[in-house]
C-alpha cells in the first residue's frame, strides 16, 4: 500500500507542469543551426569581417561581460542594426535602462528579430538571433515596461548604432 501511494505521488510529481514552461516565445525545440537566412557566409568569411568579440558572440552565441558595450548609456536617437549585416533591429525609442548591465529593449522592430529556444544554462530561455543572418543576439525576457512587458537583453557588440538624421 505504501509502495503505491509513493508511485502515485512521484507520478503526480514528475508530471507537475510549472510555469516557466509556459512561455509564449519560448515554444519551439528546434535552434537556428539548420535555417536558411538571406545573408549566409562561412566561418572564415565571418571571421574576416567581424572582430573577435563581434565573432564570439554572433556567430558562436557567447555573452559579453555585463557594464562593458559603450552603447549601454547611450541616449541618441536612431536604430540599433546587426553588427553582422546592418539589418535594422530595434529602435531608441524603445530603449531603457533595466540595471542588468547589457542594452535592454521592450520592442524589436517586427520581422528582423527571429526567435529560438535555448537551453544552455540548464533551464528554457528565449534566445534571439537576427532575421537576415542568424547573429545571436541575446535573450528575451517577461520582465520588462509597459507596452510589451519585454526585456529584450541584447549583447551591445552585437549592435551598432545609426544615429537619426
């Protein structure tokens, strides 16, 4: 009797369904390693093109050091674009300081931003990665201000600047 009231407990355990699996973005298994983008080039051919950080976290999905990216404090209007292949991909007016130590945004400009599920550190999270080339980009997170209640936290060497004319 004891025996079946532990099975039954384990299995009412293991089948608990928490709320960080529920993520509205976060749905898919699949990563961005077999996608067809616009702009595809080797590794080498990158590697020329990018710095070494800009390769690290591009093209291998690394993160830089938090407090490091001089577009952290950067309060200029204009468009944040792939440091990869200059597809526009989040505005200034979207932009806010959410103390994490990396460039934050609640609002991708819609289409340029594409999403796939990560999970390297152990658990689920939305990575992003840029619609025309696939450079990583960061992460999203349900976190952040009104309108969307999204953080997007976006590697700055991932990003350059376009001022507004």
């Amino acid at each position: 009797m004891k025996i079946n009231i532990v099975i039954a407990l384990l299995v009412l355990f293991v089948s608990c369904k928490g709320n960080s699996q529920n993520k509205e973005k976060a749905t898919s298994t699949k990563t961005n390693d077999n996608k067809e983008f616009a702009v595809q080039k080797t590794n080498s051919e990158w590697k020329k093109e990018l710095t070494d950080a800009e390769y690290y976290v591009l093209r291998e999905a690394a993160t830089e050091n938090p407090f490091t990216s001089q577009l952290l404090k950067n309060k200029e209007k204009g468009t944040y674009v792939c440091a990869a292949c200059s597809t526009p991909l989040f505005k200034s007016s979207t932009k806010f300081d959410s103390g994490t130590g990396w460039p934050s945004f609640y609002e991708e400009i819609e289409g340029n931003v594409a999403y796939d599920v990560d999970y390297k550190i152990g658990y689920k999270r939305t990575e992003e990665h840029c619609a025309t080339c696939g450079g990583h980009l960061g992460h999203v997170f349900e976190d952040g201000p009104n309108p969307t209640g999204l953080r997007h936290c976006i590697n700055g060497v991932a990003l350059n600047f376009v001022p507004a004319e």
